[in-house]
C-alpha cells in the first residue's frame, strides 16, 4: 500500500508512560532523516511539545466532548490539507476516549485512506488492567486501518500483562512492530529539566546532545546521545511503518508480507 503522507498519533488514556519522551527522540530521528515533519500538542496541561518545537507545533485545547470534537476536527482538516510528509500528534492523557469519538464520528480514517495518508498507532504496553482494556478498544475500531507500533518503556512499565496476550498476538498478525526505549538515568532527566528552567523555554533532544549548546555537561549530553542513536536504529528497522512510501530507504520499501484479515476478538480481557 502507497501512502504520501503519514500521522503519528499516541491516543493511549494512561499518563506517565513516556509518551512525549518518545516522541522528542522521534521527530530527532526524522530530523536527521531530513524529512520535515510538523506537529499538533494536545497535552493541554504541559505543552512540552510545542515549548520545545514552537516553529513546528500547534498547541490544541482538549475540553468537553464538544469542544474535544471541535479542536480535533481543526487538526485533522488542517493536517489533511498541509503537504508535510509526517505529522507527529502528541496526546495527554485521560483523551482515548475523546480520540476515538472524533475519529469514528468524522470518519478519520475513511477520509485519510481515500487521500493516501496513513495512520500509525504509538501504544505502551502497561501493568494496568484499565489502560490495556482501552488500547484494545483502539484496537477493534482501526483494526487494519492504521499501523502499529509498540513502545517498551521498562522504566515505566514491565508490561506483563501484554506479554503473551491475545492483543499481543492480533496486533503482531496485523503487522505491528516494536520499539523499546533506553533507560536515561535520573541524573540526566533532572538536568534537562533545570537546563529548561535556566533557557526559560523547552529544549529539544537534539540540542541537548550538542554539548557545545552548553545546556548539558559532557557526560549527560554523551547519554542523550547513546540514547538517540539506539533508538535511531531501531527505527530505522521499521522505517516503513514511520514514513509515506516514497520516503522509505529502500532496503525497507519491499512489499510488506500480505496481512490476514482475521476479525479481531471482541473480547480482549486482562488481568483474569
């Protein structure tokens, strides 16, 4: 399947699963593609996305239903109609549910098959019976409409209840791939933080590799740097899920093995 651009969406409800960590390493790996990218920030209660991105990022204020439904209908026409390769959504938490709605009642994925663009699903397996429930709900509504990449967060999370499971299994079956994020030493994450404070605005990953910025010292920023780079290959290996066709390198761009359209289970049952 061809696609000419591609959205990267995180709609899982669950907080505190480095999400928006994630997604810094991720838009460095596609600026040093060269591949532009822009971006929307839906975490209404940080915006670290956007602090961090101002010239590529548009802040979006999620309230109510209707006003949830309002905002999201603003982004996708304007993500629709914009020539960018790769747009990077960047959701807060409490929101799957809101997410999905819009997605169903605009008919998202409808809309965006017929232009060519194609969705990929961030989704960070929990020790959560709750916030697994809901990514099986995510699940059963694109089943094979959208792309999928799993994000391990062992610092966060080891997972256990999606080891093994029946969403597991499906998800691989339709073609879903995994990434695991490296662990950054407390240290480090405490300096970002205070060279933040200090800059009095978000930096983003790539400048605070760059020891001579001066945000970090040598030490913290060669980290950042070991983290980047093994992330980096890892998503070079799924480049294709990443990227609108004509992006990919070419050692990725084969046709991917047919997926079987198995009906997926409507019950996705954790934690019995």
């Amino acid at each position: 399947m061809n696609t000419t651009r591609r959205i990267h969406l995180n709609p899982q409800s669950k907080g505190n699963l480095g999400k928006s960590f994630e997604a810094e390493f991720r838009t460095a790996w596609l600026d040093k593609l060269g591949v532009a990218w822009n971006g929307s920030d839906l975490d209404d209660r940080h915006h670290t996305f956007a602090q961090r991105h101002p010239e590529a990022v548009r802040s979006y204020q999620l309230g109510n239903e209707h006003e949830s439904k309002t905002a999201l209908l603003s982004l996708f026409r304007r993500v629709l109609k914009d020539s960018a390769p790769v747009h990077v959504i960047d959701t807060r938490a409490q929101a799957d549910a809101l997410i999905l709605g819009a997605l169903e009642e605009l008919q998202v994925l409808d809309v965006c098959a017929e232009q060519g663009v194609r969705l990929t699903f961030f989704l960070f397996p929990t020790d959560d019976t709750e916030s697994m429930t809901n990514v099986g709900k995510l699940f059963l509504y694109a089943g094979d409409r959208v792309d999928y990449v799993i994000v391990h967060n062992p610092a966060k999370a080891r997972g256990d209840l999606f080891k093994g499971s029946q969403l597991e299994k499906q998800l691989m079956e339709f073609g879903a791939k995994s990434v695991a994020l490296p662990a950054v030493t407390p240290t480090t994450l405490l300096a970002i933080e205070k060279a933040e404070a200090i800059a009095k605005r978000g930096l983003s990953f790539a400048e605070l590799s760059h020891v001579e910025a001066g945000h970090l010292e040598r030490l913290l920023a060669g980290e950042i740097q070991w983290a980047m780079q093994k992330l980096f290959r890892q998503y070079d290996a799924i480049a294709d899920l990443l990227l609108p066709t004509e992006l990919v390198p070419k050692e990725k761009s084969a046709t991917p093995k047919e997926k079987t359209k198995a009906e997926p289970q409507p019950q996705l049952n954790f934690g019995e």
